[in-house]
C-alpha cells in the first residue's frame, strides 16, 4: 500500500465556525503540487462546503464519528492513557477550565484513536498532518509510537500552543506531546522560540510560516482628503475590536475637521458592544460593519478603494493572516505587539503598540500613520510593508517549502 499524507483539520472545506479557508486553502494547493494528492480530514464537517483543488479528498468520517460519538466519548475520556496525570496537572495550573480542556481533548482523542486504527491498516505508511494542535493530535501521537510507518506532524498557531492564552495559564500535554511528533511546525519565529524554552528539542521544530497570495493590485491612499481605516477579525474578546472603535471614535473626535471612514470586517459576540461605543460617534466618523464576508471581498476592497491604514489590537496572536494581508497590498499597519506580529509590523511600516496599549497610544499612533508625516514618507511606508510581505510572507515561496520538507519526511515512511 502506498503512502498517504492526511490531513487534519478543524472544518476546512467546509463553513463550521469560518476563518480555517483563509489559512488552509492556500496551503492546499501547493501539498496537491508536491505530493499529487491529499486527504483531507475536517473535524467538523458541516455548513457549506468549499471547492477543493483536483487531488484533494474530502473524508467526512471522523467528524461523523465524533457527532456520534459526541456524549459517549465524554464518558470514555479517563480511560485514556495518561488522562489521570494529566488532569492533575491540569488541577495544579490550570483550574477547572485546564480540567475541562485536558476532558474535552481525551473524548477526541478517544474517538480519533478507534477511528484511525480503523481505517489505516497496520502496515501502511501514513503521514498525518494536524493543522492545530489538539486532541486529535493526542490520538494520532499514540497511534505513531505503535506503527513504525506512521508518523504525525502538526502545525501550532496562538490559542492551542501559549499558556497564557487561557487564565489560569494552561495547556494540554504542554510540553509532553510535542516530543512525540516527527516535528511541530510553528507559525512564527515568536512561536518557535516559546517552544524551545519549553524544552522542546530543535530537531523537532521547524519554523514554518503562513503566507499569502501575491495581490494583481495593491491598495492606495485616500486622495480626497478623507483618512480610511479598515480592520479585519472574528468580534470575539481576544481581538479586542470594542477598544478599535473606542480608538476610531475618539481619533475622529480630536481631528473634527477631517472626515474618517472606518470598515470592519468580521462577526462575532462583541458585536453590540461595537454597536454601543460607535453611538458616541462624532458626526465626521462613518462606519460600516459588513460582517463575516468571504474572504475575496475583503481582498477586492484593498484593490478597489482606498485604505490609509490597518488596525489589529489583539490581546494574543499567533501571527495573522489578516496582517499578512493588509501587507501584501501594501497597507500601513497598526498593531499591538503580541505574539508574532511584530514579525511583519515595525516602524518602518506602521506602529507596534504596547501588548496593552492606552486608549491615548493608539490615537496617538493612528495621528502618526495617517497624518503625521508628509507624502514620501507615508509612500515608503507602503512599500515597507509591501516588501516585508514579500520577505517572509509571499504563500508560493512558504508553503511550497513547507509542503517540500513533508515530502522529504514522506518518502522516508
């Protein structure tokens, strides 16, 4: 039998819980280019489903078996090897949300264990590739130490790999899993750094960054004398867009003579509290909310209408594809400087804040973005962010060498 690359992911092709087609899909196309073809393993295989590339297919029988299984792997969860220790230490540093975490990552793995030895015989060489870290990648771990044809990468992002993400500080088989994987591919060099102090061994990282596609235009500045900012991200707690419209509102409301336009692209449960702090807003300030739109609308913006800067005030990141983005179009960059931004974001191409930023450094940085430097200078912010883009940033470049380095691991199974 020959081998197969698997891959693993939250809900990509389909529209569960969004976001994942932004990261994944131009990934995809250059695994399809390197290994011929790929099967895709989405976890949660529900809402609308995308178009895949030729190669790609599209197995739905995990998250199948997971909807299935959904209360009974709850159940089974202490019978996985390791789950008592584990659930001491989640005790320890991590509260009762550890204790939930460590429970809700031993039912996946619990179901995703039976479901591969199932489906993979004995014998066959298998690469599985986890797009995030997480109770699948616990199970498919196990699976790899008793088959020595199989073996399991995954990649690490923000929320599944730093402790302080969740309070208190916790994370699952933190470091313990990772020296069971082939390698672990960390999505910034703040990332790869975090897990060599955590004591994972060099051989078994690899620094392997996101990237996007090259833009057939990049965006330009407003000519009519009015300032455009736009932002792009779920309206969940930890991207803070609440303290983004707090930030717009009182920039429009120090500079009454100019007129600003801000637009937010995304969704999500802080949208009222949006809706709140733009009742405060001056009447030089609109703005427009479109919510979740597909990606290539937001894409179409920055190539059809003018944006003078972009705004990401997260509390945590692992290095986001929106900022990626915003720089290949050659946008200027507000953010704050929080797990691998700063990566992307300097001052030769915007304003890297404070992890926590005043409401008053913020203004103070969008006034000198946007107004306090003279044409050349805001010229050559744009090509800075544009060539920081394609530094280290440019998708063709990064995942054909990452789909390369799997490929080398491939051949070896």
């Amino acid at each position: 039998m020959s081998a197969q690359l698997v891959l693993v992911t939250t809900n990509y092709p389909y529209a569960y819980n969004g976001g994942e087609l932004t990261f994944v899909a131009p990934e995809i196309e250059r695994l399809v280019r390197e290994f011929g073809s790929v099967r895709v393993v989405p976890l949660h295989a529900e809402g609308e489903r995308g178009d895949v590339p030729a190669g790609v297919e599209i197995d739905a029988s995990l998250s199948r078996a997971l909807q299935r299984e959904r209360w009974s792997s709850l159940w089974r969860a202490p019978r996985w090897p390791g789950f008592g220790a584990e659930m001491r230490r989640a005790l320890r540093h991590g509260g009762w949300v550890g204790c939930a975490r460590v429970w809700r990552w031993a039912a996946m793995a619990e179901t995703t264990y039976r479901w591969a030895v199932a489906l993979f015989p004995e014998g066959g060489a298998v690469l599985f590739y986890t797009y995030w870290r997480g109770g699948s990648t616990v199970a498919l771990a196990r699976m790899a130490q008793r088959r020595p044809a199989t073996a399991v990468v995954t990649r690490v992002h923000g929320h599944e790999l730093y402790e302080d993400r969740y309070r208190p500080p916790f994370q699952p088989w933190h470091p313990a899993l990772y020296r069971e994987l082939a390698f672990t591919a960390a999505v910034s060099q703040h990332g790869y750094d975090y897990l060599g102090k955590a004591g994972v061994e060099p051989a078994r990282l690899v620094l392997a960054r996101l990237g996007t596609e090259a833009p057939d235009r990049l965006a330009r500045g407003s000519q009519d004398g009015a300032l455009r900012i736009v932002s792009c991200s779920f309206l969940w707690p930890v991207k803070r867009v609440p303290s983004i419209a707090e930030a717009v509102v009182a920039f429009a409301a120090a500079h009454p003579e100019r007129s600003i336009h801000w637009t937010h692209y995304g969704d999500g449960p802080e949208r009222g509290r949006v809706g709140r702090v733009l009742r405060r807003a001056p009447a030089n300030l609109r703005c427009q909310l479109p919510g979740r739109v597909a990606n290539g609308v937001v894409l179409a913006h920055y190539a059809s209408e003018p944006v003078d800067a972009f705004v990401l005030l997260s509390e945590s990141e692992g290095l986001p594809v929106s900022i990626q983005e915003a720089a290949s179009a050659g946008i200027p960059i507000v953010a704050t400087d929080v797990g691998g931004v700063r990566e992307l974001v300097g001052n030769d191409n915007g304003v890297l804040l404070a992890p926590n930023p005043a409401p008053a450094d913020v203004v103070a940085a969008l006034e000198r973005v946007l107004l306090g430097d003279d044409e050349a200078a805001r010229a050559s912010r744009r090509e800075a962010s544009r060539r920081r883009w394609a530094e280290g940033f440019d998708a063709e470049l990064n995942h054909t060498r990452y789909a390369q380095r799997l490929r080398a691991l491939f051949v070896t199974l």
